[in-house]
C-alpha cells in the first residue's frame, strides 16, 4: 500500500516560499492604522521607515529588501485595494519609493527548473512618465528567456490584466537568486503575484518509479536485516 502511494505520483513543490505574499497577513485593514481605512502595509529600509503603515524589511516573510519600501496589499478593504491574482494578497514593488526584493532557492547543479509569475500595477498609486516599470533576474543559472522589462500601466481595480510569464531555467550551482526590482519612481509600481519555481527533473526530484524501487530497496535490506538477527538468535 506504502509503494502504491510513492509510485501514484510525486507532486511539484513550489521552491519559492511565500511566492503568493500571503505572509504576514495584512491585518491593517478598517479601523486598525492611521484611520484612513487603507489596506496595505509598507516593510522598508530604515530610509522609508519614517511613514505610516510601515514594518522593518526584516518583517517580510522569507524575501530579502535590499532597496526602497514594498507594499503587501490585502483585498480585506476596498480603500486602495485590488484582488489578487491568487488568494488574497499581493505585492506593489513602490512603496513609498522604489523596492528591490530577493530570495534564495536551494538547487541542484544542472538541474532544469520552471519559474512562473503574473504581473500588473498598482491602479492607484503616482507614476512617472511610461508607468510603472521593473526588472526581474535569475542569478546561477542559464537559458532562462525573461523579458527584459516588466512594464503595465493600465490595471484598473475591475480588470487588473494580469500577465502571465514562464521560462525554464538550468541551475549553475546549489542556489540561485531570483531579483525584482522597481525600475521607474513613484508610489504604484509593478504589482508581482504567485511567483512559482518548480520542477519535473528527475535530478531535482526523483521519478514515481524510482521512489518506489527505492522503497522497496530499503523495505528489503530492513528484511534480511531483521532475517539473519532472528537466525543468530
């Protein structure tokens, strides 16, 4: 029953954690900051902490800020909120001024990997001239075809024309980055949502089958194990 199970299938994990911005729940929705209703919360660099609704860089869960403020949005409130692609949060990379976030993922040398993500703008925020931009990057690895600029301008809080982006990816190590960066002023930028890397690379996550014949594998060495300690006792 135990093999059946392993060799039913193995399901793609998501190597980026909190890749939908769900953490920390924004619980600065009506009636709990300033009392303008405003359901958003800025994490920053110490140079942006000075505004209201606004947490250390160190408070956002499992990405790094190494520039500017973001801003996690929730749809709790309808004052300057917009639905997410999934669930309920997402993230505007201009905060109260331009973001720049990074995380971590553990790979393996020449493994093939999948990265996805969807992309809009904050309907609501100041732009400059050309709207908001940013930029994404991939460091230890090759063959990824991204687009060489994120740029949207015309989300609307009833359509926010979510862009869809996918390119695969040859790790070149045991981590690679993966970069956001604002790329244009203002306070709405580029709103980023359910960001995925994944795989089917046998090399990252070994096949049904050989999962299962490894189980059995183990099941038999335990087996004989367990024989010759019953005949010599």
């Amino acid at each position: 029953m135990a093999i059946h199970a392993i060799a039913g299938g193995t399901a793609q994990a998501n190597f980026v954690v909190n890749g939908g911005f769900e953490l920390p729940v924004n619980l600065h929705g009506a009636g709990q900051n300033d009392g303008a209703n405003q359901n958003f919360v800025s994490y920053a660099t110490p140079a942006d902490m000075a505004h209201y609704n606004t947490e250390p860089a160190s408070h956002l869960t499992a990405w790094h800020l190494t520039t500017g403020s973001v801003d996690i949005v929730n749809v709790s409130s309808a004052k300057y909120g917009w639905p997410a692609f999934e669930k309920n949060q997402s993230l505007d990379l201009n905060g109260w001024s331009q973001g720049s976030i990074y995380q971590d993922i553990t790979t393996v040398a020449g493994g093939v990997y999948n990265l996805s993500f969807v992309y809009a703008n904050n309907p609501y925020g100041t732009t400059v001239a050309g709207g908001p931009k940013a930029l994404v990057s991939l460091t230890g690895a090759t063959g990824a075809t991204l687009p060489p600029v994120l740029a949207w301008s015309t989300s609307t809080v009833a359509v926010m024309g979510w862009q869809f982006v996918s390119t695969s990816f040859t790790a070149t190590g045991t981590s690679v980055r993966l970069t956001f960066a604002s790329a244009a002023g203002g306070t709405g930028g580029i709103v980023l949502d359910d960001i995925v890397i994944d795989s089917t690379d046998p090399k990252v996550v070994p096949e049904p089958t050989s999962l299962a014949l490894l189980s059995i594998g183990a099941f038999g060495a335990a087996f004989g194990a367990y024989r010759r300690r019953r005949l010599v006792a």
